[in-house]
C-alpha cells in the first residue's frame, strides 16, 4: 500500500468537514409554544402522545392560554416527569 492510498481515507473525510461543518448549528431548534401549537407539534415532544396533545388543546380551549410552561402540569395526565423532559423544549409565546 503506497503513502497516496494511506492518506486518501484521510483526505475524503478532511473534504468532507470542510463541505458539513458550515451547514451544522449550535443553535437549539424553536420552542414549541404550547398555547399555539397544532396536534402534530405536540405529539413530536416526548412523552406526548396524541391523546395527551388533545387534552393541551382542550385545556387550553377551556381555561386560556397557559401563563407559563410548567401549567401545563395541570392537563390531567401530564405530570412533573413529563414536564421535565419538555420544559427545554416548550415554550408559552
């Protein structure tokens, strides 16, 4: 094996960086704002299943919208573990 085949491994996955690296952020994806949101961007959180987006939707309908993340607590069904896991990830506005 010469030194040229050695180093072409090397050389494709150095290229190859150079090409994703620019497209990759640090940036953290939106927030789902959960006095907003369809079905489909609440079921995309964990733990939310398409039952428990239903009842965001009616809770929301109901009672207005939620004032910050952590009521969302009060949907029956959606407890603290729930709320942990999402907190980062949703949002009220």
């Amino acid at each position: 094996m010469n030194r040229l085949t050695k180093l072409t491994p090397l050389v494709v996955l150095f290229l190859a960086m150079l090409v994703i690296l620019p497209y990759a952020s640090a940036e953290d994806p939106p927030k789902v704002n959960i006095n907003t949101a369809s079905l489909d961007a609440l079921t995309a959180l964990d733990g939310i299943g398409p039952q428990y987006a239903q009842r965001i939707i009616e809770h929301r309908e109901k009672n207005g919208p939620f004032a910050k993340p952590e009521d969302i607590v009060n949907v029956k069904g959606i407890g603290i573990k729930t709320f942990e896991a999402i907190k980062d990830k949703i949002s009220v506005q």
